[in-house]
C-alpha cells in the first residue's frame, strides 16, 4: 500500500504511455516485437561501443563537458542505429502474414512492454544528466525514475565495461603466442 501512496503525476504518466505503446505494438504481431526487441539490444550495444569513438573525434570540439558529450553522441548513435533498424524491419515485414493468437498477442504485449521501459530507462537516464530535471520535485519523488535511471545508466556505462576488457587478460599465454 506504501507504494501506490508513494506513485506521482510523473509515475503514472510513464506507466500510461508505456502501457499505450506496448499495447499498439502488442497488435503488430509477436514475431515483429521479437525482432524489435533484439534489434533494440543490439542498437544499444553498438551504441555503447560507437559512442566513445565518435565523441572523441566529432562532439568533442563542439561540448567542452565530457559527460554532456558522451550523452550526446550516445543518443546520436542510437538515433542512427533505430534509423537502420526501422529499414530492416520494413525489409523483414514485407511479407509477413502472421495470424496472431490471444496468447501471442499477450507474450508480444509483454515483449514490447519491457522494450518501451527500456527506452524509457535510457530517456530518464537522459534526462537525469541535467539539473533542472533532477532537482524538481516531481523528479525526485518519483517512485518509477530511480529505477528507470539505474537500468539507464546501466546502458550507457556498458561502453565503459567493455574498454576496460582487455581479451588478452582471457586468452591463454599459448594461445597468444608468449
């Protein structure tokens, strides 16, 4: 009962157009959430991975912040990596005649549920860079923002998980030749 009386304006606002969405992506069909959902993951990915690269050679002259631009060329990669996404799908979707039944309908609902948190994740993590946002108290009192900001940071800190990787650490000294 603590956590409905702890819900704001902010948090059902965010479960309604989740829900909204989820539900017209529900009756698109089950194997196109499928897709969307693995191309979302891979568009993250390849996000993390590009970002770095490409605000040390474009947005670094343009934001002098660090942080800032990261969060820029982030977004900017997985604005390009949608764009790329939405052509496969209209490539993949052509021809599809699927018939949906209750049960996949529902399993799609699911399926595009998580995937539209997830995207909210990553625009609260967004959002949650500037300090006009973060400071509101419709912000901070929010029972949903915390742990969509913590999934968000998640993703865009895979990038920094995978620098520091270094596979020769993993592969075998007689493998690698010393």
């Amino acid at each position: 009962m603590e956590f409905l009386e702890s819900i704001n304006f902010l948090d059902i606002l965010i479960i309604i157009v989740i829900f909204i969405l989820s539900l017209f992506a529900a009756v698109k069909g089950l194997f196109k959430n499928i897709v969307l959902f693995i191309l979302m993951i891979f568009a993250v990915v390849m996000a993390g991975i590009l970002a770095q690269k490409i605000q040390q050679t474009y947005i670094n002259s343009l934001i002098t912040d660090p942080n800032t631009a990261y969060i820029v060329s982030f977004v900017l990669v997985l604005i390009c990596a949608y764009l790329i996404i939405f052509g496969v799908m209209k490539i993949f979707m052509r021809n599809n005649k699927e018939k949906e039944s209750l049960s996949n309908t529902l399993f799609a609902f699911f399926i595009a549920f998580v995937r539209f948190s997830f995207i909210f994740a990553i625009i609260c993590s967004t959002l949650n860079s500037f300090d006009s946002v973060k400071d509101s108290s419709l912000w901070e009192n929010s029972a949903f923002v915390k742990p969509l900001v913590k999934v968000g940071d998640y993703a865009f800190n895979t990038r920094v998980r995978m620098q520091e990787t270094n596979l020769k650490d993993y592969v075998p000294k007689e493998v690698a030749g010393g």
